[in-house]
C-alpha cells in the first residue's frame, strides 16, 4: 500500500515548484515517481497523426519523485505525514500524523 493514491492532494515540498498544491493524476510505484496536476510542466514536440491532428509544441505535466511531496490532510487541511493502522477485521488504513484521522 502506498502513501499517496491516485486522487489525493499534495504539497509539492523540494524542486523547482516547491510550494504549489495539486491532484495527483497518476501513480508509478515500481520508480517511486508521480504526476501531479499543473506541477513540474514539460514541453514536448509532438509531429502530427491521425489520432493528434495538430502537430506543435505540447505542454504537459512531468513526473516527480514521490519523496519531494507531502499529502495534505483533509480534515486539518495541512501537510501531513502518513501512518497506518490496521483495524480489527484486516483493513489497513492511512492516517494523519497530525490529527490522527483515517483518509478516505
């Protein structure tokens, strides 16, 4: 189980971009990188085909190492970092250092 999922928000904490909020888009645990919404934005030249009929520069969103971000809790709305517990019936759960609430 990892520590940020695809749909969490997070706080981007080191690089280029550090400070900036955003959704995570895509989770790629076997590098231990991420894509966040709107963060670490990279320029691709892409030729043009039939499935994208206009070629050009393309901007889009880079991977980050899954180290230079915090996920931001939703109940004490501030970075956090995460522990996990494991209820009577199996289930493991995240949960906020901070206030000690369960993530959804």
């Amino acid at each position: 189980m990892r520590k940020v999922r695809k749909g969490d928000l997070v706080k981007v904490i080191s690089g280029r971009d550090r400070g900036r909020i955003g959704e995570v888009l895509r989770v790629f645990p076997k590098e231990d990188r991420i894509i966040v919404k709107g963060v670490h934005m990279i320029k691709r030249h892409q030729r043009p085909t039939a499935r994208q009929r206009e070629g050009g520069i393309i901007e889009q969103e880079g991977k980050i190492h899954i180290s230079n971000v915090m996920l931001i809790c939703p109940e004490c709305d501030t970075p956090t970092r995460v522990g996990f517990e494991i209820t009577p019936d199996g289930e493991k759960l995240r949960r906020c250092k901070r206030c000690g609430k369960a993530f959804p």
